[in-house]
C-alpha cells in the first residue's frame, strides 16, 4: 500500500511538472497564447449561439428543455477543456510517432502510457472548462432543483463526469494508438472528435433505435453529457450509472491493453 | 509550368500512399454532418419554417454545405509555411528556379483531388439515401456559377492561409493566430449554420469579408435564394478578394523575406 502511494505520489509530481513546463512554454509566447484563448472562447461562445438558435424555434429538444440542454453543453465542454487542458500530449500522438519524437517519453522511468497521457496539457484550454463550468452553474440556478437534491445529486454526478472523461480519453487513446501501424494516422482523430461532439446534444435526438444503442454502447457519446446531465437533474437511476461505470471500466483497460500492444510496434523513426 | 504541373501530380500520389488518412478524415467529417441531419431533423418536427427555410432547404444547406467546405479546403497550409520559415526549408525552395508561393498552390492542388475523390463519393450515397429530403437543383447555368465560385472559393481560402503562414517571418509561435481564424472565418462563411439565422448585422458585417463568398452565398444560388445576377455579383466579388489577397502576399513575401533567417544553413 505504501509502494502505491510513492508511485502515484511519483506520478503526480511528473504531472505538475509537465503542467508547469507547459504553462512556462505557452508565456514564452504570450500573445500567442491570448489569441488562442480568444480562439477558444468564440468556439464555446459559437456552441452556446447555436443551442440558443435551436431554441428561439422550439420550446424543447426531444423532451429537454433550454436549461437542461445548457446542462448537457456545459458538461460537453467542461469534459473536453479538461481533455485538453491535461492530456494535450494524447492528442497529437500519432505525430510523435511518426516523428519518432515518442522516445523521449518511453526511455523514461515512469509508465509509458501515463506518460503519454499526461505529460503535457495545453492551459490554453481551460478556458473552455471554465465556460463550461459557468454555462452549467447558470443554467443549474434557473433550474432550481432544490439544496437537498443537489446534494444527493453531484457526488453522481461528478462520478458520472469521471466516467465520461474515462471513456472519451480511453477511445481516443485506441484510435490515436492505430499511429503505431500506420504511418500517416493524424487524421484518424477527427473520427473521434466528431463523435464526441455530438454528445453536446441529448442523446435522445436520436430516435432510430439502432443509432441510439450505437451511442450507447459502440461509441458511447450518450455517457459522456447527457448522462451526467439527466443524473443531475432528475437524480440518481442506478441503472444508467451501473451502465456507465461499466462502459468506462472496460473502455479503460481495453485501451490500456490495446495501447501496450501497439507500444510493441513503435519503431522509433529517426532513432 | 511543367514543374508546377509535376508538384501536383508528386502531391497527388503522395497522397494516394496515405489514403486511410485522408478517408478518415472526410469519414469522420461525415459524423458531423449525421449530428447535424439529426438535430434539424428534430427541430424541423415542431415547426415548417426556420427564417425562411423549410427543412429540405435546410438539409440541402447541410449536405451540399459539406460538399463545398471539403471541397474548397486546403488542410492547414499556414503551419507548414510556418514551419518552412523557422526550420530554414524555405531554403530549398528559395534557391530554385520556382516561386515558393506557387509551390504551395501547387501543392494543394495535389492535396485536394484525393480528398475531392473521397468526398463526393460520400456525397453520391449520401444524395441517394437522402434524395426525397433534399433540392436538387441541376440548372446548368447555375451549377457552372457555382463550380466557378467554388474555384475561387478554393484559391481563397489557399491565399488566406498563406497569408497566414507567412506571418511567421515574424512570429515564432502562430499557432494560435491561425486556429482562431479559422475558426473566425468558418463561422464568416455561414458553415456552422446559416447566417441568416442570426440578427442582420451579422450578416452586413461578413459582407464585409471574403469567407461569406465561400460557402453561404454559392449555397443561397444553389437553394434559388438568391438571383443568377447576384451570384454572379458574388464571384466578381471572390475575384476582387483574390486580387488583392494576392496583392497583400506579394507585399508580405517582399518585406518578409528580409528577416528570413534561413535558420540551418
């Protein structure tokens, strides 16, 4: 137990520093940095503009309401600024692979694939966490649950959020891991990116009952927002958090299984 | 112009090694648009008319929309221009009997037949799946306009981004510069959703831009929004912004190239 709590004390270490070189990196080109902060707040601002549209004509989205669906646009957006804000690294795998540029992390004595995962985040991208945070809190005061809901509700919720972060880094961690075989894979993420970019919509749009188990179980977008969302606001259904502990588990170590796998195949370009 | 000619087919086969890649890009594109589909699917189900469009209108604006973002697309010329300029590859191009920016076209040019290929396959299943949902408007007259306002909207979007790029001759990092105009200039062109959708300034203001040009107004002629004048008004228009996005390049490429480095050499 001991041995454990060095590791992760290890590990955790490594990941401050890596946020801290990062942030130093990001300053040494400060108006850089701004613009793409400015960046990232028109695209929230873009993604908030179009539910708004949608609503100017409707009064409910497959049976959620403005508020709520805020609650499923904040979550999108607090999940993917903290994706990008703390595995960055992940994202542009594939080009450190072909690269070669990978070997700077596998030679080091900490495991690879957290290595991989967290090594570096891009803060430019807390922007959209923070946005996110502020567009759920919003539209969770106009929904006025009640205090004593609201306490039963968010330690699900913010379970629920673990699991969605669980199974958005884990997918894309298996597509990004195809880079070890294919030598051009830097446009394998947009499969992904555009999949999860659904879930900032109810998953209930999807009224063709093969499309929607797709979301639910092939690539689970419907875990990522609109779960959490429904857990927050109508409280806890065992069954859907059953469900996305499950999916998340075993995204989770298939993608650490399938990571390993390609790891064998890396052949270190350049070296 | 043979060794123009021989950079693009060089680019062309290039590309044809990394299909999957190029595939997966348009395949995971096609996601965006089936979100897309849906969603005004189910708004579409309260209500006939949203500002003025009825929901063939709209899903015609999505589906032949995608067609005209991929098609016109030049995939993120501005960061390997960047790159050229701080590694010192520019070198390469610089001692040779070829105009640098001329290489790029060329080099897009190469790029984008693969992905042209690719994507309007997908748009050939996708127009016979959902041929009963959408306009099909096969007026020659206005399909040639639009082919031509496609050309120009193509060499738009290939000046800008090398405009872009060439900002590096004095920035280290643009990075971000180019990720927020792009995303600038998407929402200009009415590619995240029509224009008209939001309040008019909105859509005076992007009047002002050439990004409209490349996406919201082919598409209005297409839906017979807008007249065969205006269209033709909106490619002499197209011609006016490649004139002078050419202009600024040639002025950017003259004062740039002083504080090239040629880091390397």
């Amino acid at each position: 137990m001991n041995h454990m709590g060095v590791k992760i004390k290890r590990l955790g270490k490594i990941w401050l520093l890596g946020l801290y070189s990062r942030i130093m990196q990001r300053l040494e080109y400060r108006f850089n940095f701004f613009v793409m902060v400015v960046g990232g707040i028109i695209q929230m601002s873009l993604m908030i503009a179009f539910v708004n549209i949608i609503f100017n004509y409707i009064n409910n989205l497959s049976g959620w309401n403005y508020d709520q669906a805020m609650i499923i646009v904040g979550s999108y957006m607090m999940v993917d600024g903290f994706l990008w804000g703390t595995c960055a690294y992940l994202f542009g795998l594939s080009l450190h692979i072909r690269e070669g540029t990978l070997d700077t992390l596998i030679v080091k004595p900490a495991d690879t694939q957290f290595l991989v995962t967290a090594s570096q985040g891009d803060p430019e991208d807390w922007v959209k966490f923070a946005i996110g945070l502020m567009v759920f809190l919003n539209s969770l005061i106009k929904l006025d649950i009640g205090l004593a809901n609201l306490m039963v509700n968010t330690p699900f919720y913010l379970l629920m959020m673990l699991n969605s972060i669980v199974i958005i880094y884990s997918i894309s961690l298996i597509i990004r891991s195809i880079a070890f075989w294919s030598t051009d894979a830097s446009n394998f993420w947009y499969v992904i990116d555009n999949l999860t970019k659904i879930s900032q919509y109810p998953a209930d749009i999807f009224f063709n009952k093969i499309v929607k188990i797709f979301f639910y179980t092939i690539i689970p977008a419907a875990f990522i927002a609109t779960v959490p969302a429904e857990i927050m606001i109508h409280g806890p259904n065992f069954y859907l958090i059953l469900s996305s502990t499950i999916v998340a588990i075993i995204f989770f170590f298939a993608s650490r299984k399938f990571f390993n796998f390609a790891l064998k195949d890396y052949s270190s370009a350049s070296s | 112009m043979r060794k123009y000619w021989k950079i693009i087919t060089n680019e062309f086969q290039k590309n044809l090694t990394y299909r999957a890649n190029i595939i997966s890009y348009n395949f995971g594109n096609l996601f965006e648009i089936i979100s897309q589909i849906t969603i005004w699917t189910v708004i579409f189900q309260g209500t006939n008319m949203i500002k003025g469009y009825t929901y063939p209108e709209m899903m015609t604006y999505i589906i032949i929309g995608w067609v005209i973002l991929f098609a016109t697309s030049n995939y993120g010329f501005e960061e390997r221009i960047a790159k050229d300029i701080h590694q010192g590859t520019m070198s390469n191009m610089i001692v040779k009997p070829i105009s640098y920016i001329r290489y790029i076209i060329a080099v897009s040019m190469g790029r984008v037949v693969v992905a042209l290929v690719s994507v309007v396959t997908i748009e050939i299943a996708m127009l016979y799946l959902l041929h009963d949902k959408i306009i099909l408007n096969f007026n020659p007259a206005t399909l040639l306009l639009m082919l031509a306002m496609l050309i120009a909207a193509f060499f738009i979007k290939l000046l800008f981004s090398i405009l872009i790029g060439l900002i590096a001759f004095w920035f280290i990092e643009i990075s971000g510069t180019y990720f927020s105009l792009n995303i600038f200039s998407k929402f200009m062109s009415g590619a995240y959703f029509p224009m008209n959708l939001l309040p008019i300034t909105f859509v005076n203001i992007s009047l002002f831009f050439p990004f409209i040009y490349t996406f919201f107004i082919p598409l209005q002629l297409y839906l017979k929004k807008i007249t065969f004048m205006e269209g033709l008004r909106g490619l002499g228009v197209e011609i006016l912004w490649l004139f002078l996005l050419y202009l600024l390049i040639k002025l950017v490429w003259h004062f740039g190239l002083k504080k090239y480095e040629a880091a390397g050499v």
